[in-house]
C-alpha cells in the first residue's frame, strides 16, 4: 500500500510551482484536492499529492 504524500502550501507558492517541485500536473492536484477553477489556494493549506 502506498503512502499518501502531502505538501504543505507555502507563502509565494502557486500550482504551477507546486506541480513543477512534485512532478505532477496542476489538473491532477485539483482533481485530487476537490479544488475548482476559480479557487485560491493558500499558506498552511494541506494539498493531498496522491
């Protein structure tokens, strides 16, 4: 079974940098994540990597 893999949304971080550092797309972090199209993420936000 594989371990869940989170990261931490830092300040200055944005999906693209996010994605770029964990090799994987910004859809895909949305996707997980039940984040929508026009929603922000934000500093001490918990992003499920998958």
């Amino acid at each position: 079974m594989e371990e869940r893999q989170y990261y931490v949304v830092q300040k200055g971080d944005n999906l693209f940098k996010i994605s770029s550092k964990n090799k994987i797309t910004m859809q895909k972090i949305k996707e997980i994540n039940g984040i929508g199209p026009d929603e922000a993420i934000f500093p001490g936000q918990r992003l499920l990597l998958e």
